[in-house]
C-alpha cells in the first residue's frame, strides 16, 4: 500500500534516532500496521480522515520516535495511556518484543480496534485495557502519553502509574516547543527533548520525566 522504499527509510530513520535497530520482520510489522490503519482504522474513525496518506510519517514512525526516552535501556513493563488505536504502543511493541506493553484507553470502540490489530499482528507482548488511568492499581517501568492528555494530566498520571525509577514520555506540538518546561517535583526530572527536522516529517517535542 505505501511506496516501500520510502515506509522502510522513514521508519529506519525513526528508529535510529530513538536507538533501535529493526529487523526486516519488525519492518514488515510495522508496514502490516500501517496498512491496517488506513484499511480499518481510518473508516472505523479511530486515525482522522485526513491522515491515510501520511500514516507511516505522521503516525507509525512518529510512534517510533517514542522510543528516545528509553534510548539506554528498553524497559520491562511499558503503559501506553490513551493509546486509542494503538498509537504509539503497537509501534513500541513490535519495537520491544520483550517489553510487556499494556494498550490503555477509555474507548471501549478503540480498545476493540486495538486489541484487533494485536490480533493480527500476532504480539504476544501487548494487551490491551479498557480503563481511565486514574482507576489503575499496578505500576509500570513506562509511561506513554501521545496527545492523550494536557501535560500537567499527563505528569500528575506518570507519578501515580510508575515504578521507582521509571520513565514517562509525553508526546508535545508537533509545530513549536512549549513555552515552558513544567517544574520538576522533588525526586524526579524532567527533560525536553526535540527531534530536529530531518527525523520525522517535521520537527517534535516529547517530555521525558524520570522518578528517581
């Protein structure tokens, strides 16, 4: 469905920069997730109407870019808050095949889409979960948030969801940097990263906060 030279140099580039290698089977998972977003996520409303042509750039590679909060080490459990139909947890799944990644969202609509695209990807490593991240009992290694909530939500639900030690990385503008970095609580950092243009379609912002 799309070009094949250039799905396979997006999301390599994607990947590189975030320190992940990909195999020529998580390539071909990663395009078998594109092509399913725009054949049944797209009509079910799950990914904008407007977004089939630049599912690999806007969306799966973006999902890639993820990745550079994790850069020294992939982590063992990973939640991926608001995930709708999978953005960007399938991604990092097929990424991290021995990162155990939970698929959360509200949605019991989007759950289904999600859970069906683990399905037929075959992933053994992710699951997905029809819940608000405010409900949740267990922790996490990792927390994602991809537009999924404000950032001071999505700060307030990292320090509630990870372990000590975990990492959290919030997805920003993809057109300006924020005005401000939020302030750090005692025992945490946090760090605003960009993904300088080159990398994706246009340039990112992520917020990696760390619980020390």
């Amino acid at each position: 469905m799309f070009p094949v030279k250039h799905a396979e140099s997006a999301l390599r580039r994607a990947a590189g920069w975030a320190g992940i290698e990909l195999s020529t089977d998580q390539l071909d998972l990663l395009t078998r997730y594109a092509d399913w977003l725009v054949v049944e996520a797209v009509p079910a409303g799950g990914v904008g109407p407007g977004e089939a042509a630049r599912i690999i750039d806007r969306h799966v590679a973006d999902s890639l870019v993820f990745g550079i909060g994790f850069v020294d080490s992939p982590p063992a459990t990973l939640i991926d808050v608001g995930s709708g139909v999978g953005l960007p947890g399938i991604p990092l799944a097929i990424a991290y095949p021995r990162t155990a990644v939970t698929l959360l969202d509200r949605s019991e609509r989007r759950t289904l889409l999600a859970g069906r695209a683990v399905r037929i990807l075959s992933l053994t490593n992710a699951v997905t979960v029809q819940d608000d991240v405010s409900d949740l009992t267990s922790t996490y290694a990792a927390a994602t948030f991809r537009a999924s909530l404000p950032i001071g939500d999505a700060l307030d639900a990292a320090r509630s969801t990870l372990d000590t030690g975990g990492t959290a990385v919030i997805g920003l503008s993809r057109s300006h940097p924020p005005a401000r970095t939020p302030p750090a609580e005692p025992g945490e950092t946090i760090q605003l990263l960009e993904t300088p243009e080159g990398i994706l379609d246009s340039p990112a912002w992520h917020l990696r906060m760390t619980r020390n």
